[in-house]
C-alpha cells in the first residue's frame, strides 16, 4: 500500500468502462508482489470468472523468483492458460532464464523497462525468437526521448513491438505507425488507471483504413498469442533442467484450445476484438 498501483485495481469498474468503449477482450496480470505465486493465482481466478473478457499474462520478478521461473510460468500456462508473461524495470530486468522461458512457452514477454530503452539493445538481438513488447511506448513518464529511441528498435528488430498505453504525446504513435508499421504497434490502456475509452480514441484519431486500425487493437496481439503454450524444439531442456518431461503433459491441453482461437480469429473482423 504505497500507491495506487501498488494497492488495488478495480477491475469491475475497468470491465464496466471497456465494455462501454467496444472493448471486447483484456489482457490482464498482477499489481506488484512480493509473491507473484500468489499473484499470478488471484489473476487466475479472475480470468476464470470473466473467461470470455479477460487473455491472463504472468507477472514474474526476474531476481526474487530466480530458479523457479519456469515452473511458475509452466503452472500459469498448463493450469490456467495464459497466454504471456511480464517484467517491469522498477524490479529487475529480464534475465536469461526469463527470456528462455518465455522461448520455451512460445509467449510474448512484455517488459516495462521505465523509460531504460538501452537494455532493448541487449535482450531484443539476443533472443531474436522472443517476441517482446514494450509499453507506453518505452516511457510512462512521458520521456519523448524514450518513445524516439523505442520507435527506432521497433524498425531496427523485427521481434520488438510497443502499446500506446499513456503516450500523451500524440505526435508519437503517429510517428510509431508512419515509421515501423500498423503491424507494430498494440493499443493498451493501462486500465483501471487510465480510461479505456480514452486511450482508444486516440487510435480513432490517427484516421487509419479499418484494416490497419484492427491490427493495432487486436490483431497483432492475436498474432503474437497464438501459439503461446506451444513447445519450441529444444528450449524447455534449457530453460529448466528436467522440464521437457514435464511439459510434454501440454499438448492435450494445447489442442483443447483450439476452438478459442478460432473465435478469435473471427473476433479480428471485429474493428476492436480486444
């Protein structure tokens, strides 16, 4: 309880605003813990309350949870099927095994690295299989310098991607779309904090075609989830010891997932299916 962010979310009234936005789907993931166990299951149990609204990513804390990576990640994507993991600056960079886990699962890593967009330089061309997003497009703090350098990574690596959460310099998603592409960039809105709505009229503002506009505010994150929860050949060995045993038990909850992903995929001829 030292801010709001670090206290609570209310998630109910983020739903309410989305959903009078056109908001259909919502990724979701843990306020900071000190136990992102615990963390991780609380966003369990919400994703299985609104199963049809809300896509569950696992928070891990890079240097606490150092060891036990991947069998946090393996629970959260074997038991509660989600779809991604994040890392935020404020606590610790990715490490190697948080790379190699994420590998290994086939997930999107999402890392706030708070404004730090040189440590892109270093994990991005490193593990070029990884594909990560940043949001707020590398600053929340309305570093423009950041969201430059961000744009110029975003061009520079094909596995680098941004969201527009709390980007209030418009001039800049303009920029982002103009220069690395519709296919780039997610719409994010850092929801409860900031207004859903809001933050999806500023994607409204840029005047893209349709088909453009439902890449950034669905389209590119279906594609980057798609195959989250899937084996690559050779990575669960290095990422755990021990773990291609255990994670072979995937593949029949793997295939019972199909059918979501075709609503999915027809959800993307929705303007907005997230």
């Amino acid at each position: 309880m030292t801010a709001p962010w670090t206290t609570r979310a209310s998630l109910t009234r983020y739903l309410r605003r989305a959903r009078a936005a056109g908001i259909h789907r919502t990724v979701i993931f843990s306020l900071f813990r000190r136990d992102y166990n615990r963390g991780n299951a609380e966003i369990a149990r919400m994703v299985a309350r609104w199963p049809d609204r809300l896509i569950g990513f696992a928070f891990v804390h890079p240097k606490r949870d150092a060891g036990r990576v991947f069998r946090m990640v393996e629970r959260a994507v074997t038991r509660w099927n989600f779809r991604g993991m994040k890392v935020h600056a404020f606590e610790s960079m990715p490490t190697r095994e948080v790379c190699e886990t994420a590998r290994a699962f086939n997930l999107p890593l999402l890392v706030d690295v708070a404004g730090k967009t040189q440590a892109i330089d270093l994990f991005a061309p490193e593990y070029p299989d990884v594909n990560f997003i940043i949001p707020h497009l590398g600053s929340f703090m309305d570093d423009w310098g950041a969201h430059a350098r961000v744009i110029d990574q975003m061009i520079r690596y094909p596995n680098v991607y941004a969201d527009t959460s709390a980007v209030r310099r418009f001039d800049y998603v303009v920029e982002a779309v103009r220069r690395a592409g519709p296919r780039k960039l997610l719409f994010g809105s850092d929801g409860p904090w900031l207004h859903p709505g809001l933050e999806l009229q500023k994607i409204r503002l840029l005047g893209l075609s349709g088909q453009k506009e439902a890449l950034i505010t669905g389209g590119n994150l279906l594609r980057l989830i798609r195959n989250a929860g899937q084996d690559r050949p050779n990575t669960a060995r290095s990422a755990s010891p021990g773990a291609s045993a255990r994670s072979r038990k995937r593949h029949s909850d793997m295939a019972a997932d199909e059918s979501e992903f075709e609503s999915l995929r027809e959800a993307f001829q929705d303007p907005v299916p997230f």
